[in-house]
C-alpha cells in the first residue's frame, strides 16, 4: 500500500541545466534515467508530484525555453509546480502550504544543483518537520574551478545523510 504522506519532489529539472555547451551535469544521462525511474514509480502508485521551478536569473526567466521544465519530466495535468526566487524551495514559495494541504509529512527529494538548491531545501525540510530520503543518485551539478561535480555530490550525501535526511539509491526508493 502506498504511504499517503508521501511526496516525490523534483528539484530544477530545467532545460537550463542542459543548455551550456562546455558544461555537463555529472553522470547527466546516468541521473536523468534515476529522475525519470522515481517519477514513474510514483506515478504508478499516485503518488503525488511536486516540480520545483527556479524562476530568475536570465537563464531561468519565466517563459524562457531554458526555464521550462525538462521534457525529460514534464508534468502531467494536476501534477504541482511550484516557482521559486531563491536556493530554497520552501522560502517565498507556495510550497509548505500545498504540502500541508495534500497532508504530505514524508519528501523523496531528487534534482538539481547539489550544493545550492538541493542542500538548501533538504535542510530547510529537515527544520520544517518533514521526513525526507534524498535520493543519492538522482541529483547532480557540475564541475566548480576547485572540486570536481563528483566530490560534491559525495561531500553533500555525505553531510546530509543521517543529520537532514535519509539516503537511499534510486533502485531503493519504494513508494
């Protein structure tokens, strides 16, 4: 039976994060294949889905092709989207309150970057009360001038897991 109090939550899944011709997302193809198995697993069981959709910078301008959500995970009629201005998808956002309203206590979080709106908002849920599994490979980021995407995403599975929430792989993540 499915938990009823469960959310899968996809973090900036945009076109943006695939349109910089020198810059690659870490095992992009490998990551995308793990966002997409979650996202039919939870659809087949109707689990809800919530997107969430950085809305600023120039790269993610409302209306933009690069703002769009990645045709990759688009969103089916009555799935949530929540915008967001800032690395954290609960701080000016709507989505606390569409969360609460669906009754959701458990987050399986999944998505884009690491180290900036994936930790904020794995952290921020923590402070907020809810129960959340980040899946450990199912998000990503890219190389920085001083620490490659690889030893990123280690370091923050790493500083989250066991403090913030629960990692699981996707090939564990049952709903």
């Amino acid at each position: 039976m499915t938990d009823q109090r469960t959310a899968l939550l996809i973090i900036d899944v945009q076109e943006a994060m695939f349109s910089y011709p020198n810059d690659k997302l870490h095992d992009e193809t490998g990551v995308m294949e793990r966002i997409v198995s979650l996202l039919n697993k939870a659809r087949r069981k109707g689990v809800p889905v919530v997107y969430v959709q950085h809305t600023s910078d120039e790269e993610y301008t409302k209306g933009t092709t690069t703002w769009q959500i990645s045709s990759q995970v688009t969103p089916l009629e009555g799935e949530i989207i929540v915008e967001k201005p800032t690395w954290d998808a609960f701080h000016l956002t709507t989505l606390d309150e569409e969360l609460q309203k669906l009754g959701i206590t458990n987050l399986v979080i999944a998505g884009m970057q690491t180290e900036f709106c994936l930790d904020t908002t794995c952290r921020r849920s923590y402070s907020l009360g809810y129960s959340s599994v980040l899946v450990e490979d199912a998000h990503s980021t890219f190389d920085q001038p001083y620490i490659t995407s690889k030893e990123i995403i280690q370091h923050h599975n790493r500083m989250l897991g066991g403090r913030f929430v629960t990692l699981k792989r996707e090939s564990e993540v049952q709903f």
